[in-house]
C-alpha cells in the first residue's frame, strides 16, 4: 500500500520517468510494481527496476558479519567516517550495481596506487600541478601545435579524450554510473604511464606548449568527471 502511493505521488509529480532500486531477493516484487503503475495510467515500461547486490564488508583478510535479523550491521556513517566520503563513494560505483561488491576497509584507506580513489585524485593533482609550474615558468599554450604529440601514449590519450561525451551518454542512458569510473581510471592508468615515460616541460618550447595542451584537456575531462562523479578535487597530495 505504501508502496502505490509512492508511486502515485511520483506520477502526480509529472515524472515521465519511474527508477526503484530493489534488493536482490526481491525480484518477484518488479511485475507487481508494473502492474501498480499500469493502474495508475503510467506506461509500465516507463518504470526502471535496477537490482543491486550485496556488499561484504573486509577489513584486511577479516570479513566484518553482519545480520539484519540479529539486528547487526555497519552503517553508511560508519563506513563514511572510517574511510571518509570520497572513498566510500566511489568503491561502490566502480562497480556494476548488478555484481557483488567486496568492500576492503583497510585498501579504502591506504593512500597508494592500490586505491583507486587515490589513484584518480594523485593524477589530478599531478595534472594540476605540471600546469602550475608550467604557468611559473611562463610557458605559453597559445597556439600550442598539437601535430607535434606523437608518442603512443599521447595519441591514446587524445582518442580517450574524445571518447568523453560518450562516455558519459553511455553511463546516462544505462544507469551505469561505473562506466564513468572505468573510463575516468582508464585515462589515469595511461597519463601515468605517460609521465613517467615523457616530460612535459623540457627546454623545447613548442613540444612543451603541445604537451600542457594535452595536460590541460585532461585536466578538464578529470575536473568534469570527479565532480559528476560527485568526488572531491584536492589541491595536494
């Protein structure tokens, strides 16, 4: 009963657009909620069903039990004031709603490569910073030649920049938010790389001025990304 008249406020409202997210063993309520909304005179296949599933929370090689029935459990303020905000966030939208999440408390909080969250937020600061010094040593971008960036790793990294609005139509039109993590810590893996195998401000000007260029339209994609993905941008790490 509750449940049809959310349903109904929710069309009322003039939502041409219904999403329930529905635990696992739930699955038998979806035809039932298609037939509430046909009721109510909304086109059921309007109404989006997303099943998620369980999350097994480890901290290290210990797995932390918790029972509903017994009343036990970790709350998402708990976890949030473990492992902080940004952490929290983002190992659960790394992946599919669908799949089942293995939650490592202790890797939330290393501050290392192994963290994905860390991963991401060292390379826009390490982005962030190249620029600033760039700016210090008063590097012009303008007019940068970008015919110049010929390494592997810099055309990869254009092909991945120009696959951005895809990436996120991709994520909007499947409710799969992790398709924007993915895509965000595909670029961060291969800047990285490309750090570590080129320099960017060196004493050849041109090559510099097409390198911040590069920089700089990543820095972009990463500020759009984390802040979609409602993840913090550090000013140092």
């Amino acid at each position: 009963a509750s449940d049809i008249a959310y349903h109904k406020d929710k069309i009322d409202r003039g939502y041409d657009t219904l999403i329930n997210i529905i635990g696992p063993d739930h699955h038998g309520y979806i035809p039932r909620l298609n037939a509430v909304v046909e009721t109510l005179g909304f086109d059921p296949k309007q109404l989006k069903c997303i099943i998620v599933q369980l999350t097994t929370l480890y901290r290290g090689e210990e797995k932390l039990s918790m029972s509903t029935r017994k009343g036990q459990f970790i709350s998402l303020k708990q976890l949030m004031d473990e492992v902080g905000p940004d952490a929290s966030k983002f190992f659960f939208i790394f992946r599919k709603v669908e799949s089942h999440l293995d939650f490592d408390l202790a890797l939330a909080k290393k501050e290392s490569t192994e963290n994905p969250v860390y991963y991401l937020q060292y390379a826009y600061v390490r982005m962030k910073h190249i620029l600033e010094f760039a700016e210090e040593r008063g590097v012009d971008l303008a007019g940068a030649d970008l015919s110049l960036l010929k390494e592997a790793e810099e055309l990869s990294l254009i092909r991945h920049i120009a696959k951005f609005p895809d990436a996120v139509e991709s994520a909007v039109n499947s409710y799969g938010v992790h398709l924007l993590a993915e895509y965000l810590l595909d670029i961060a893996k291969l800047f990285h790389s490309y750090y570590h195998k080129c320099r960017v401000v060196s004493e050849e000007e041109r090559l510099s001025a097409a390198r911040l260029a590069l920089t700089k339209a990543l820095l972009n994609v990463f500020s759009l990304s984390l802040n979609l993905l409602n993840i913090s941008l550090p000013e140092k790490m």
